[in-house]
C-alpha cells in the first residue's frame, strides 16, 4: 500500500558505533521471543526472563536479574515477528553505543567516563553510583550530555529526519558489565 510523507519514530533506532558486526558469529549476542504484552523498541535495556508455562527465557524491558541487554531492533519489525525472536546485544560484550533511551532527570550527570546502568523497568539508562546495587552496563563515551541529532544550522544538515523533534537526543556508552554489589 503506497503511503505519502514520512512516518516519523518516537525514538531514534540504537546505533552500534564501534564492535558489532552482525555478521561474525563471534559477538555476545542472543535471540529469545518477546515476552506477551511486552513492547521494545531499538536501543532499550532488555533482560532475559524465564516463562515456565512455555519452557523458554523472554525478553521483558529494563532489568530484572542478570547480564542486560540491548535491544538491536524494534519488537514490531516485520523481520522479528516472522523469525519470532528479537535479537540483542550483551553488556558483557565489547560495543560502543547510541541510544536514545536515557533518563532525562540525569542530563547533566552524562559525562565521559560516567558509569551507566538500568533505570528499572524502563528500558533507559541512568548513571549510577557505585555500590548502588544496580550493575554497570558500561562508561559514557564521546560526549559531555547528550547528542543533538537535530539540524545545526540552516537545513537538515544531515539531522535525523526519521525521528519527532522531542526525542533527538542521544548518549553513547561503551560496554562493559560490572554486577556492581550494594
């Protein structure tokens, strides 16, 4: 069916800026379906979860136990509903990226070297302190506060035009998982 214009997403899709590619077998990755009821989107914070009526681990949005993930695409994809399992990237692995799920009271604490983790059930990231009790998914990388993906000037400059204005914000991190005890 044709469509006209452009349909704009709420958020930016997660880039992997430095260490994946999706087509060496090597990477900390993994597929498992989606939890029912549950909706993720490219670039949040996903966990494993066991759903005992079916046998099989799920992914649910945020953190709940375990090595966090990052969800690569969105649970909607044509491509994730027809394989049926939604692949993500481990915070044990070795990855540079870029999400817009961030907490937004922390903006200011998005400081290169700062240690990230889960915000709850959420699916964004938050700073963390340490002995917090909330593992450290990895250190802010590139940036001091968020990226501005919008226009810089005159035009579209190459700002990400596939995204709603309020959501152009970015913070890149580079992984490396501590369980970081209370």
């Amino acid at each position: 069916m044709p469509r006209f214009g452009t349909v704009k997403r709420q958020y930016p899709r997660v880039e992997v800026l430095r260490g994946y590619n999706p087509n060496e077998p090597q990477q900390l990755s993994q597929a498992f379906p989606v939890a029912d009821g549950v909706t993720i989107l490219s670039g949040q914070v996903i966990s494993r979860s066991w759903n005992g009526g079916l046998g099989q681990y799920e992914w649910v949005r945020g953190w709940i136990s375990g090595v966090p993930f990052i969800a690569i695409n969105d649970s909607s994809d044509a491509d994730i509903l027809e394989a049926g399992k939604l692949p993500a990237l481990s915070s044990a692995g070795q990855y540079e990226i870029q999400t817009g799920f961030w907490k937004n009271s922390d903006e200011a604490n998005f400081v290169v070297d700062a240690p990230v983790g889960p915000d709850g059930t959420t699916g964004d990231i938050q700073v963390v302190a340490n002995k917090s009790g909330i593992p450290i998914i990895g250190y802010v990388t590139r940036n001091h506060g968020p990226l501005d993906l919008g226009p810089s000037g005159s035009g579209n400059n190459g700002s990400n035009s596939n995204v709603v204005v309020a959501n152009l914000h970015v913070v890149s991190f580079q992984t490396s998982y501590s369980p970081n005890p209370a």
